[in-house]
C-alpha cells in the first residue's frame, strides 16, 4: 500500500486497523479532489474537441488530431494515477 501522501509524499501514519490513509490531511485531500475536478474537465474538453475534428468535411481540424490524442491520453493518465 502507500507509504507517502499522494499528494506531497509526507509519509503516512496509518493505525494498526481500519482504512488505510491516502493523504496526509485535510489540504491535501481536498487539493486533489481539485486536481481531479480540473483533469476531468480537461479531459471532457479535449474529448469534445477531438469529436468537433473527427466531423465530415473539417479537413484542417482533421489535422489536428494527431495532436489531441497525446494530450487526451496523458490526461487519462493523469486522473488514473490519482485515483
């Protein structure tokens, strides 16, 4: 399990029973609920975006989606680590 908050990577103190702890407190918690809110948005909006590029007929935005699939899969990849 995590030794480090997944936020600052203070170490943990877990008690001998119980759930095991993923940030070290409160702030931290809450700046990732922040993070996640933002990545997925992010991500909601480069999804979005790529769908308006895959349109019939947008020839120069069809251009543009070999830029987009990097972004969008960083982001997933982002939003996996913090979950």
């Amino acid at each position: 399990m995590r030794e480090q908050c997944l936020v600052c990577g203070d170490p943990l103190i877990n008690a001998a029973r119980g759930r095991k702890r993923v940030y070290c407190n409160l702030t931290c918690r809450r700046k990732c609920e922040r993070l996640l809110a933002r990545l997925r948005r992010n991500l909601t909006r480069l999804e979005a975006r790529k769908e308006r590029c895959s349109e019939p007929g947008n020839t120069f935005s069809k251009s543009q989606i070999p830029y987009l699939l990097p972004r969008i899969e960083q982001a997933q990849g982002e939003l996996d680590r913090l979950k």
